[in-house]
C-alpha cells in the first residue's frame, strides 16, 4: 500500500469543488444515504481516501456509519439536494476549524481534523 498524505487527499477534495453537481440517487440505506453518496462523490481519489478511512476505523472501532453521518449532517448543516460546490465548502471550512480548535484525532503517522477521518470512513462504507 502506498502512503498518502493529508494534503493528497485535501488537494483532490479541493479538486472536485470544480466538478458541477450531479443529480445523486439517494440508495435508501439510511436516513443519511444521499449525504454519504454526495460526500462519496467529493473524493476525487477514493482509494487515498478509503486508506484514510479504513486506518481511521481500525483505531477507533466504535464510530458507527450513522452516527458519524448524522454528525457530519449537523455540522455541515446539510440538506438534501444541497449542490456539491457547497457540500465541499461546508466540508473544507469544517476541516479548518477543527485544525483551529485542535479537534483533531492521530490514525497511524496523520494527523487529522475530526470531520476529515468521519468523511473518510464514510467514503470507506459508502
């Protein structure tokens, strides 16, 4: 496996704000399936991000898919058929100022802001 950075996967976020909205089928797998798809579209690189992801749920087993994304709801105050470039901003900002309140959590040699581990976990169970 090869070792991705934050940044990486921070530069191919920051990429897909470029990419127009796409009309996302919501899966019916939960209450949250079209916010998981719509934070799953945003990954430009889905495997860094899912390396991300899986390291994250190995060291910390007891986050649930649907809590992290109702957490994730709430804190980028989400709403369905909320455009992507939004979805993205709201998620970089949240990023920020989890660096800026040191909400952070360490998986393996990262260091990472809350929200980003949770959205990579996300991407790794979408």
């Amino acid at each position: 496996m090869k070792t991705i950075s934050r940044r990486t996967v921070l530069r191919h976020l920051a990429t897909g704000l470029g990419v127009s909205a796409l009309g996302l089928p919501a899966c019916r797998r939960s209450d949250f399936a079209e916010l998981i798809d719509a934070l799953a579209a945003l990954a430009t690189d889905r495997e860094a991000a899912g390396a991300i992801g899986r390291a994250f749920l190995d060291e910390y087993p007891d986050e649930e898919r649907d809590r992290m994304a109702r957490r994730l709801a709430l804190e980028l105050d989400w709403r369905s058929a909320m455009p992507a470039a939004d979805l993205a901003s709201a998620l970089l900002l949240r990023i920020e100022r989890d660096f800026r309140d040191a909400k952070t959590v360490r998986v393996n040699a990262w260091v990472l802001s809350q929200t980003e581990a949770r959205w990579a976990a996300l991407i790794t169970l979408a």
